[in-house]
C-alpha cells in the first residue's frame, strides 16, 4: 500500500492507458493531456484498456512513486464510454473495481449530499414512495396514454402529471391552481417564474386566485337564484 504525504486530491484519466509506460510517459500524459502538475503531490489514476490494471503516480517531495495494482477478477472499470478524466475521493478511488456491489456503492457515494437532505431537513421524506405511489396513475393507464401519439405529447403529460401531484402533495386544489397559474403566466415576470409552481403559488396567490368565467358565470346564476 502507497501513503501519500498531506491532503492530496485524486484525478483519474478518462482514457486506457498502455501499462507499459512507466515515469516519462506518464509525466508526459499528466503535464500535455491532463493539464496539471504532476510534481503537485497529487495523485494520478491511469487505467489499461481491459480495465484490470491500474497505476497511480505521484510526487512524494523527493522523487516521483508509482503504484501498481492488477485485479485477479473483475474489472476497474465495465464501459469505457462512460468514463472521462475527472477529480474524485478516496472513496470513490476505493470504490473503482467493478462489480454489482460496487456499482451501487459508487451510485449511492455519488448521490450522497441529496441521499442525507432528510437529516438536515425533518420535512424531507427518507424515500420516495409516496411520490412513487402519486404517479402511478400514468403506469396503471399506461393503454390510456397512447392518445398522446408522439413522444414529446408523453413528456408533456409526465410534466403535467408531476405538477398535479405536485400540487396535491401542497394541499392544492389542481383545477383552481391550472385555472389560475395560465391566466398569470403570460403577464408575470420571467425571472420570477419559480412564484408559479404549487408551493410558492400558495404562499402568494392562493387568497385570492384568478377565477375561470365559467366560474363567474356560476356566481352570476347563484346571485340571480
């Protein structure tokens, strides 16, 4: 195992690499296609096109160490074409060998500051579900939906469905919320637009909602009766 002096950060070349490069090589790699220092004291991840050998290079004040790792099974990484040169932690170094187990270690270490929100924030559910559970009206209609034609006529409808649920989620009645929202659109202020979505909108004009003249024509009636 290597032990690198000091807090140092990690970078990963996006791109398979001959193993047989040794220190000139791969200085040259780090300075001309990465862009860094490679005498930063960083750490620098190159991986071959199997992705079943690693070295990493780094500066340890006195000379350039490399490191070397070659896996017995498995794979660092499974589809070159999802990769790019990028920063990441010791974690994620950690994480890189490939195998179920470690795909969704690495997916949940990604996520990680929107996987905790609920432990900063007691009004943020720990999971989905109910959000899950609000939608299934698209999947349980799923024959229904074939009116929509084109699959830009689908998207549309998943936006309008999420805003609906979004709105019973808010204790808002969708219908009086539609009704207002697209007589106010057109004359709000584009920079202010998030006002519009169901808990803003509560917050501002739910007192006083614009009315549909269906709506004024039943008043109308209800006065003259």
């Amino acid at each position: 195992m290597f032990f690198p002096e000091g807090q140092v950060r990690i970078f990963v070349y996006g791109e398979p690499v001959n193993m047989r490069l040794s220190y000139d090589g791969l200085y040259a790699k780090i300075r001309n296609v990465m862009g860094k220092d490679p005498m930063s004291g960083h750490l620098f991840a190159f991986i071959n096109r199997r992705a079943t050998q690693m070295k990493v290079m780094y500066w340890d004040r006195s000379g350039f160490c490399i490191w070397s790792k070659r896996l017995e099974e498995g794979r660092l990484i499974s589809d070159w074409s999802t990769v790019h040169t990028r920063e990441m932690d010791w974690t994620g170094l950690k994480l890189l060998p490939s195998s179920p187990l470690t795909k969704a270690l690495s997916y949940a270490h990604e996520r990680r500051e929107g996987l905790e929100a609920y432990l900063n924030d007691p009004d943020v559910p720990i999971d989905t579900n109910h959000l899950e559970r609000a939608l299934r009206a698209i999947p349980m209609g799923r024959k229904n939906w074939l009116f929509c034609w084109t699959e830009a006529g689908a998207e549309h409808v998943g936006v309008v469905q999420s805003l609906l649920t979004t709105c019973r989620l808010h204790d808002v009645d969708p219908y009086e919320y539609l009704v207002d929202v697209l007589q106010r659109v057109k004359n709000h202020p584009p920079l202010q637009m998030g006002e519009l979505t169901p808990r803003r909108w509560k917050e501002l004009f739910a007192k006083n909602p614009k009315r549909s003249v269906l709506h004024l024509i039943d008043q109308m009636r209800k006065k003259a009766e």
